[in-house]
C-alpha cells in the first residue's frame, strides 16, 4: 500500500485531474461554474468565503512553491531548510487557521440552512467535507513539524515531489519512513486531485485574467432615465 500511494496514486491523479478536466470542459461546458448559493443566504455566505478561499490559496500555493522548487534554487539564495520550515509552519498556520474558520461557516451553510441544503448536490457538500478534514489535517502536520525544526522532513517531500516528476521507480521510498500523518495528508490531497473535474472544484481553472488586457469599457444604460422621458408625439 505504501508503494501504491506515494509511487502510483500521484501519476493516477495527475491523470485523472488534467484528462478528466479537459473532458468535462469539452463535453459539459455548462456544469463548469461555481453554483454559488449566495441569493439564498448572502451574509455568512460573504465572510465564510473570504476567508476560506483566501486561506487555501496561499496554503495551496505555499505547498506548491515549497514543494516543486528545487533545492539548489534556496542554497543559491542562503536560506537554511530551518527558515524554509519556519516560514511554512507560520505563513502555513495563520492561512489554515483563516480557510478553517471560513470552511467551518461554508459548510454550517451546507449542513444546517434548509434552502442551502436542499440546493446542494452530494458532491457539495461532500467535497467540502473533505478540503475541510484535509484542513484539520494540515495544521495537525505543524505540530509534528516543530519537533523538527532543522528541516529534514520538509526536504524529504521536496526530493519526492521531484522524484515523481522526474520518474524515479525509487520516489515512494523517501516518504515511507515519515510520520502517519504527513502520509495521510498527502493522501487526502491526491484524493482531492481525482475529485476535482467532478465537482465544483473546477472553476478554480477560470479566473477570468481575460478582463486585463479586453479592449474598452462595457457600456451598461438604465431603463430608468428612458422611463421618465415623454413619449414622442406623432402627426
């Protein structure tokens, strides 16, 4: 089991994130929204979402620039793995703590607002479910993380992360040895990766960067000023 969750489970959900979003894109363009239920309930829906969705995006980029950027690159900069492991610890907590308190409002919404509830598909609230238990997870690792603060766990993902993107037959091997729950966290997060192109996670892929550089403005008139106006008079 090792074997398969840290050497063939990343290349499975690799696969099926990038196919099966591709696919779903292709065939069911119109199920490619967020399906926000803000009419329904708009307030708590406000706060709960600024912070979780901040929150995550810096927890899901922090682990994605600390994990894929190679070593050489912070030994060319002089920035010892302690650093690099404090920074995450702290940068890492407060932004888990904020997707926490916003994934804990957003699925109060889900669980106990009957319109909210009864708007919402299985694959809502379940997926909610687990980025929040993936969540809890997290900053579980921060305990076991300041027990080494010199680094060398946080090195161990780095060289397996590479390991995966560079084929080696041997990558399962460098996180075999780590704690329970470092190993369930990155089997949540391979599991999340072949959720995604099932569920709303999708339109995290559809920032709308186009609305930088389009031409012009959007010109947008009021009924209002034409309904006060006379009506014009015919001969």
């Amino acid at each position: 089991m090792t074997y398969f969750i840290f050497g063939v489970l990343p290349y499975l959900a690799l696969t099926v994130l990038v196919v099966g979003s591709i696919v779903r894109y292709e065939r069911d363009p119109f199920t490619w929204k967020s399906s926000s239920s803000q009419l329904l309930r708009r307030k708590q829906l406000i706060w709960g979402s600024i912070l979780f969705h901040v929150g995550i995006l810096i927890v899901f980029f922090g682990h994605l620039i600390g994990m894929l950027t190679p070593v050489e690159f912070f030994h060319a900069l002089h920035i010892s793995y302690g650093f690099k492991q404090m920074m995450a610890i702290v940068v890492g907590g407060i932004a888990g703590a904020m997707a926490i308190v916003g994934g804990a409002m957003l699925l109060n919404r889900r669980l106990f607002d009957a319109r909210v509830r009864a708007s919402s598909s299985f694959a809502d609230t379940g997926i909610l479910v687990l980025l929040f238990a993936q969540l809890i997870v997290g900053m579980g690792t921060i305990l076991v993380s300041i027990q080494h603060l010199d680094g060398g766990e946080m090195v161990k993902f780095m060289d397996w992360a590479r390991a995966i993107f560079t084929f080696r037959k041997d990558a399962w091997r460098i996180v075999a040895d780590v704690h329970w729950i470092y190993q369930l966290h990155i089997l949540l997060g391979l599991t999340i990766f072949i959720l995604f192109p099932f569920t709303r996670l999708v339109h995290m892929l559809s920032v709308p960067v186009r609305y930088l550089w389009r031409p012009g403005y959007q010109i947008v008139r009021t009924k209002k000023r034409a309904l006060h106006q006379p009506a014009e008079r015919t001969s």
